[in-house]
C-alpha cells in the first residue's frame, strides 16, 4: 500500500523514458473509495505534444491510473507520449 500523499511530487514517466510532468494530486471514486485518476502537472514539452498548452503554463491532466505500471521513485506508465496524446480518457482537470 502506498499513502497518497507519498504520490504527490513523484516524476511520471511514459513509456520510452519521456518526462511526462509531476503528480500533484489524485481523484477518488467515493463510492469505492479507489483512487481513480491521478492530477498530473505536464511538463512543457509533454504539454506541448498532447495538445494541452496553455499561454502562460502548463496544463494539469487527468489520468486514468490503468495506465500505470508501476510506482516506486518514479510513477511509469505502460504507454508512449504518442499512445498518450490518442487516449480520449486523458483531460484536463478542471478545478
């Protein structure tokens, strides 16, 4: 088990080892209580290459956590910057 607050500040890297950005938080089903999406601050080239450039900064997305594979130093996912920028399950969180 990892405590949540262990996540916040963890690098995500996609698969083929590009920065993607920075966790900042996590969503929660209620209903489950299972974490459902991870907030994570894009860096800006990933920010750039998945479309969610803003003028001043990056964007936060949405990600589902399916797409991790594993969690230790760093939070790895199971598909590429290419994959990721395809996934209609990946938005920007709106807070």
């Amino acid at each position: 088990m990892v405590d949540t607050e262990e996540l916040t500040g963890k690098n995500v890297i996609a698969e083929g080892g590009i920065v993607l950005g920075e966790v900042k938080g996590t969503q929660v089903n209620t209903s489950t209580w299972q974490i459902t999406n991870l907030k994570v601050k894009l860096s800006n080239q990933a920010s750039d290459q998945l479309g969610f450039k803003k003028r001043f900064r990056s964007s936060t997305i949405c990600m589902p956590v399916t797409l991790v594979s594993a969690v230790g130093d760093v939070i790895t996912l199971t598909k590429s910057l290419i994959e990721l920028s395809q996934n209609p399950e990946i938005t920007e969180c709106l807070e």
